[in-house]
C-alpha cells in the first residue's frame, strides 16, 4: 500500500515536469494541458495512475438551457486529441471535470439545481464515451453535504468521483484545530471533504469516490491577496508548510473512500508562481518515498464529533459580480487580459549583432524601411518568425509547443528581431494579438515581409488554430 496520496495537479508541461512525473510517479494526476504525445508517454510509465483533465473555459455558462450547455460542453472536450488515443486498449485520460469553482455555497438554490441539471447532462455524456465525470469542484470552504443530497440529486445519482477544493493559511490544519477547540468538529476548510462524505454516504453509503482536485495554501483564505507559501510579503518555509503536507496527508489517508490530493501546482503559469511545487517540495515528497515509512491503514476518522451541516461556516471570498470577475485559482487570464503583440515596442529597432566574420551593412532607413544585407548561407531561406507579445506567460509557449517542434519557427517577443530576418525566399511574420500600431510599424519598416495574424482570447484557442495548421502541414497560411 503506498504510503501517500498526494498527487500533482499541473497547469503546464515541461521537461521539469515530466522528470518530477518519473521521479515521484504520482498515482493521481490532474492536468490542464493536453498534449496527447506526452501524456501517452505519461501512460505508458504509469500505467495504474487515475489521470484526468480540465479543459479550461473563460465562459461557464449553463443557467439559459443547462442540458444543451453540458452536452456541448462535454463535446467540446471530447474533440480533444488525447482523447483519440489509447494505451494499452484503454483511453490516455481516465476523466474530466465539469466547470470549475462555478459557484459559492450562498447561491440560490434555483441556480444550484440548474448546475445539476448541467452536470447530469455533461456526465452522461463523457461516460457514453469512455470517460468518467469528476463533478462539484466548488472553491475551498463551501457548501455543505445537506446541500449536495438537496440541490445536487441528479450528480449524486449519476456521478462515481466527487471533486473539492482544500486550502487553509499558514497551515491546512489551523482552521480545523480551531474548530475542534469549539466543539463543532472542525473540517471546515481542510479536511472538508470528509465533513460532506460522511453526511452523503449516510444516503449513498459507498457509491462515490472524493477527490481533492486542488490542495494548497493562500493567503485568499484570511483575507489577503490569492498567494500561495512562496509570495514575498509572508512567505511560508518550505519544512512549515511540508509538516501541513504530512498532516493532511495522514488524515487523507485514513479515508477509503478518498482517492487522493491534488497539490496545486506543479508546473505552475502566470500568476501562480507563489504556489509551484516543483524543487523543495517534491525534493520532500521523494525523501519520504524513499523513506518507505510504514502503511498507515484506514481507519475511521479520531474527529467524533459528527458533522453539523445545518449551521455551516461560510467562509468569504472575493466578489465575483459580473463588473469585478475574479478568475478561477488555477485558470489563465480571462479574455480581456490576453497578451497583445507589440506592447512596449520602441519606435524602431535596434541593429543586430554581426555573425562573426559575416559582410554586414549597417541599417538604414531607406524610404521607410530597413534593409540589411545577410550572409549568403543565412538569407537563401524563406524566414519565419513568431512574434509574441511582450512578458506573454508560459503557458501560451506551452500551447504553442508542438507547432514549434513541427516547423522549427523561430519565436520572440521583440520586434527588432522579427525585422531583421530576412530570406530571399521571403520572411513571414507571425503575429499572436497584433495591435494595429504594430502592424503599421511592421508595414513601415518591412513591407515586403508576409504578415500572418493570429486572434486567440486564449492558449486553448491558439492551440486549436495550431493543431490545425499541423493537421494540414503548413506553418503559415
């Protein structure tokens, strides 16, 4: 029996990623970047691993028509391609969440059971294709188990694994210590999954399975900013916040009903630094693997006071009214914060360094443009560069990756270099949210360069456009 349950939940893949995946060789695994050739790879070393997705949406929206929006929804991922593949006769992925945090526990009941209505059909969907839903998701601190048997019967009737967000400051035990001090059996933050199992299971007695598909730290939790152990103005040491990680570990594993621990995150993107667990953590969670300490058996839970639904502490989040949208702990920016190409660009670039021993003449602008002669060897190619917009996040390179692999475009974010290569073949200037001033500028200083403009509200979008120019074997239109 393994002597943990804490598993990875990964916003991006990388090469650290896939080394810390062969080191730790974590049996749960949640992901939100779906690169069907790595997670084939990722299969195939782990075989026995519960592997499951989330595609990540800016536009939950379910309360117009619900069924029709979680049969859509479901359809949406299901054209994903990882899941065209198999290893071993099995589907890559073993499930996918529904939406994610949709919802705070002060909702309606109306709405609450229109989101039911949504995950029966979204779950009903994914099963008839081989996959299991994972459903619920909701943000730490909410929701009751009388408010799952109320408003959530259809999931509950149709769904296996339940998912629930866990987290707490400066240790996931302090709010549950509190609450045992109290007398009302604590279990409000961390741990809750148990507080809702055990007043579920009274009605479905072992028909589901809890996973704890985000467990971390943030200071959210107490009022401040959504940072996690690693932000600079309270940092938490990484032996602190590794004794929290073998509390609730323990207590994890007393539950058989409870699959595992998602620790958020690991491969970590913009702004979710302060929470990566890549390096000192997983350095921790190897030792211990290697420690082979003895199995702790499951055992009924040392909390006796049982749960008191009906009076449930309701913990505060941030407003998450239509004029102040707070994104989701683990998503990307929303679309109105996509990057755009050219911010901060000077108005006009620097000259390039020469190659060593190259015949070089210096720019200058000759009619509005740039012209520079190249090496021989160099130009006699038809160029290609991708020009990003400046400080864009990892993970739009991430959705970008295997574009990358396939042509061999060279990529930026400075204008100065997109300019300078010329071919004469021809140069083509790929460009991810151009505003119009770049492309006024890229016109002024090379109009006899090919412009390829690419539109993406997000690194999903800028993936389905690339895996189609892949699928067609063309960089470029």
């Amino acid at each position: 029996m393994a002597q943990h349950k804490l598993g990875f939940h990964i916003n991006a893949i990388s090469k650290p990623v896939a080394d810390a995946i062969v080191r730790i060789r974590p049996r749960l695994i949640k992901t939100l970047h779906h690169d069907a050739n790595f997670w084939r790879k990722a299969r195939e070393l782990l075989p026995d691993a519960f592997i499951f997705g989330r595609l990540y949406t800016p536009n939950q929206e379910f309360e117009d028509n619900p069924i029709k929006r979680g049969r859509e929804f479901a359809e949406r991922i299901l054209k994903e391609e990882v899941n065209k593949f198999e290893v071993n006769g099995k589907p890559i992925y073993n499930a996918w969440e529904s939406y994610n945090e949709i919802m705070n526990e002060i909702t309606d009941d109306d709405k609450q059971k229109k989101y039911d209505d949504f995950q029966v059909a979204f779950g009903e969907t994914i099963r008839a294709e081989g996959f299991e839903p994972v459903g619920m998701n909701f943000a730490t601190g909410n929701f009751s188990g009388q408010q799952f048997l109320a408003n959530f019967p259809g999931t509950l009737e149709t769904y296996k694994y339940l998912g629930f967000h866990e987290y707490d400051w400066p240790t996931l035990d302090r709010l549950h210590k509190i609450g045992l001090a109290d007398g009302n059996g604590g279990m409000w933050l961390a741990l809750r999954y148990r507080r809702i199992m055990q007043t579920v299971r009274q009605m479905f007695p072992d028909r589901h399975t809890a996973i704890v598909t985000e467990l971390g730290m943030t200071r959210g939790v107490v009022g401040g900013p959504d940072v996690g152990p690693w932000n600079i103005e309270e940092p938490i040491s990484p032996d602190d916040y590794w004794q929290s990680l073998l509390w609730y570990n323990s207590e994890i594993m007393k539950d058989d009903f409870a699959l595992g621990a998602c620790l958020f995150v690991v491969g970590a993107i913009h702004p979710w630094e302060s929470f990566e667990h890549l390096g000192p953590m997983l350095d921790r969670l190897a030792a211990f693997q290697e420690s082979t300490p003895a199995p702790i058996e499951p055992q009924p839970p040392t909390d006796s006071i049982p749960p008191t639904d009906d009076t449930p502490i309701h913990i505060d989040e941030p407003p998450t009214d239509d004029t102040h949208p707070i994104p989701p702990a683990d998503t990307i920016p929303p679309t109105d914060t996509a990057p755009i190409a050219g911010g901060n660009i000077p108005d006009a670039p620097s000259p390039p360094p020469a190659f060593p021993g190259a015949d070089v003449t210096p720019p200058a602008e000759s009619g509005g443009s740039i012209t520079i002669q190249l090496p021989a060897e160099v130009a006699a190619v038809h160029t290609h560069y991708f020009l990003f917009p400046k400080d864009t996040p990892a993970w739009w390179y991430a959705a970008a990756e295997d574009y990358f692999e396939q042509f061999g475009v060279t990529r930026g974010e400075r204008l100065e270099e997109a300019l300078f290569l010329r071919g004469t073949q021809g140069h083509t200037i790929t460009l991810l949210n151009p505003s119009p001033e770049v492309l006024a500028k890229i016109q002024r200083l090379n109009p006899g360069a090919t412009l390829d403009v690419i539109t993406a509200a997000s690194p999903a979008e800028l993936a389905d456009v690339l895996r189609g120019r892949i699928m067609q074997g063309v960089a470029f239109p």
